[in-house]
C-alpha cells in the first residue's frame, strides 16, 4: 500500500503564429510500507507547432528523484519526447 500526492503546472506561451513553448513542472511524494519515501521533481519544455493538419510536438527534461529511508538515494535522468500527429 502507498500514498501519494503531486503538484503540477504548466503554461503556454504563442512565440510566432502556431508555434507555442509550454513550460511545465511535476512534483510528486510517494510513501510506502515496502519502500522507503520518494520525492521527484520533473521540468521540462514543450514545444509545439501546427501547420494545415499537421502537429509536430517536442518536449525535454529532467527527472530528479530521491529516496528517503534508512539510505538516501538520489537519481537524475533526462528524457525527450518527439512526436507527430496527422489531424483529419
């Protein structure tokens, strides 16, 4: 069994016409009878541009993760997505 609670915002920012940059962060703390407490923390930016009925998306960051328990660990790792959508 475990509790969990995450915060999360983002925003979106227009910089040119359909072309849009969307700061977002993720902060989630994770208790567990089996395993010790979790903290992370997830920024990262998208962005996203449209063209006729074609959407291309990016987006990149960083997971920071650490354990709290009889041993402290901390992990970092760094992600990014691509992806592409045909809307018809």
């Amino acid at each position: 069994t475990s509790r969990s609670v995450s915060f999360s915002g983002f925003a979106r920012f227009p910089i040119v016409d359909d072309f849009r940059v969307s700061p977002r962060v993720r902060w989630e703390w994770r208790t567990s009878e089996v395993q010790a407490a979790r903290s992370t923390l997830r920024p990262s930016l998208e962005f996203d541009w449209r063209y006729n009925s074609l959407a291309l998306n990016a987006e990149a960051g960083v997971d920071w993760v650490e354990s709290l328990g009889g041993t402290q660990d901390r992990n970092t790792s760094y992600f990014v997505e691509l992806g592409a959508r045909w809307e018809f």
